[in-house]
C-alpha cells in the first residue's frame, strides 16, 4: 500500500546540502590541473567523499513507497531517472568521442556504450538507483511483515556493504551492495522519523552542539586513523553513519534550512548538469584566466556549477517541456 505524501521541507535542506557537497567534490578537479595532489584539497575530498553519496541513497529510500502496481510504478522510475541516464549519458559519449581534448577520461563511442550498459557511464548514482528502485519493492513488503525481517534484511545489506569481498565493475554491483544498505536504512527510518524529528527539535541548542561536535570529531578522527586503510569497508559504512547523524541536527539550525532547502527540489537536475558546467567553468578558470590557486579554483567552479547552474535550471530550462522530460523534472 502506497504512504500517503508528506512534504518535508527539513529533508530538502538535506538533500540541497547533499547535493552542494557532491558538486564541491568535483569542484576539486583533476584536469586540467591535479587538485588531488594537494594535501589540504584531497583532505577536504575524501571527508566529503565519506558521506555525501550515501547520504543521497538514505534520502532516496527514506521517501520510497511500495507500488500497487510495479509496471507503473517501474514506468515512472523509468521516466524519472531511466530517461535522463540515457539521454546525458549519449550526449556525454559523442562530445567525449569528438572533443577529447576537453575530457581527462576520453573514450571512443564503444568504450563508452560499454560503460552505459554495464557500469553507469558518467552517471553511475542513476544507474545504481535505478536497479536498487526495481529490485526493492519485495523487499520491503518483506520487512512490513515483521520485525525480524526488518533485522533480518538491514544486517544482511550491511554485511554486503562492510565485508572486504572486493568492488565488481559488471553492472557495478560493487556500489549497488553497498548502497542498498543505506537505502534500506533510509526506508526503515522513515517509520522512526517523527520520534527523532520530535527528540532533536526539542533538544536544547546546546545538547545538539554537544552532540555534533563529539560526532564531527569522531567522524574526522576515524576518517584519519590507520584503520580507514586496515579496515576500508567496515570504516567506510562507519563513517557515512557518522557523518549522516552530524548533518542531520544542522536542518533544525534557520540559517542552513535557508540556504539549502531551495535547491533540494532541484538536486537532480543539478547533478545532470555538472559535468557539462565543470567543462566550462574549469576551462574558463584554468586555460583562459591561466589560475592555479586552489582555493581560487574551487570557489569559481561553485559559484558556476551550484550557483549558475541553479538559476539557468530553474529559471530557464524548466520552462521547457523538452528540457523538463529530459532532466527527470517532476509535475507538480
């Protein structure tokens, strides 16, 4: 039975600062100038890196809902996620074909209709999305029927996405064992969600700085320990739980509500567009203003690829029913 909708405007704030970390991450580039070699950009990389994708994947199973009628139900995913894959995915592989020269990974058209059909191309979160969203509704009609299913599942995904059992490019179920734990977990949340809405809003200001600090230092210390190398996946899940739960608090915070909630209705269309945006903005930055300061680099990419992106997105394109179908934009 499909959950009655609910607008919550506190999981926009997230997504909208999840998806301001995922264009951060590319922000820091690796061409035409290496900003991985820089100790501080790859610090700033790799604690991004810990949490902003599979916060997405929490998010996105948070909000599913079990269909009546799985053909249209798939009709829909198809049309909201399946549709813009395909479409930026070609678009993708015939600039990368003829303009290789703008592209630090160029690959001929077959290399690349590889790539779309069996890792997700440039656009491997939709590509995993999509298989987890047509592969999880009997599981969560499982976990409805009782508690020790729900254990049952959530303990199973999270031995898949913590055991060291190797990453498998076919299909790239290496991202999809370990994404579906955090869908899941998302999805099992969504049950709990108005008991912890009600403990952190109520909580004092204070107890929630407390708590986040403790979290922000065990989320930096873990993330800097010998046992990130030692013990990747487990460490790995560890830390994207970690950094979930210090994020969280911040919605309840005005100021980062204001800022983030805006773009959370847009956060596909965003991340659609950042590969197109990045070309522009690092060409513009790096080859034309000759710049190589990092910080200086970083910041015009974000003011091109967030901010930019997010006026043309929904000031211009949206206006278009064309441009609207391809990048997944939903009717209101």
């Amino acid at each position: 039975m499909s959950r009655q909708k609910r607008y919550y405007p506190e999981m926009d704030a997230l997504k909208g600062f999840a998806i301001f970390l995922v264009i951060l991450s590319h922000a820091i580039i690796v061409f035409p100038i290496n900003l991985h070699k820089n100790a501080v950009c790859n610090w700033i990389l790799n604690f991004i890196s810990s949490v902003h994708m599979p916060l997405f994947f929490c998010i996105s199973g948070f909000f599913f809902s079990c269909p009546q009628n799985y053909s249209d139900y798939l009709r829909k995913k198809w049309k909201r996620i399946a549709a813009p894959y395909l479409v930026f995915n070609l678009l993708d592989m015939l600039l990368r074909s003829t303009l290789s020269f703008l592209f630090h990974r160029p690959r001929n058209v077959m290399e690349s209709l590889l790539s779309i059909l069996f890792h997700g191309g440039e656009f491997w979160f939709l590509y995993v999305l999509f298989f987890i969203y047509a592969l999880f509704p009997p599981l969560a009609a499982l976990q409805k029927k009782r508690m020790r299913w729900k254990i049952t599942v959530e303990t199973a995904f999270l031995f898949c996405a913590a055991s060291p059992i190797g990453d498998f490019w076919l299909f790239n179920l290496g991202n999809l064992r370990t994404y579906l734990f955090f869908f899941n977990t998302g999805f099992l949340l969504r049950n709990l969600y108005p008991l912890i809405y009600e403990r952190v809003k109520e909580a004092s200001r204070l107890k929630i700085a407390v708590l986040s600090s403790m979290l922000l230092a065990l989320w930096i210390t873990l993330l800097s320990s010998p046992l990130h190398t030692q013990y990747k996946y487990v460490v790995s899940v560890s830390l994207a739980l970690i950094g979930i739960a210090t994020i969280y608090p911040l919605v309840f915070w005005k100021t980062f509500h204001n800022a983030f909630v805006r773009f959370g209705p847009w956060t596909l269309q965003l991340y659609l567009l950042n590969g197109w945006t990045l070309g522009i903005s690092r060409s513009i930055i790096c080859n034309i203003m000759g710049v190589r300061n990092p910080a200086v680099i970083i910041v015009f990419n974000m003011l091109v690829d967030f901010g930019l992106s997010y006026v043309v997105i929904k000031y211009f394109l949206a206006r278009f029913r064309v441009a609207r179908y391809v990048m997944g934009v939903t009717e209101s």
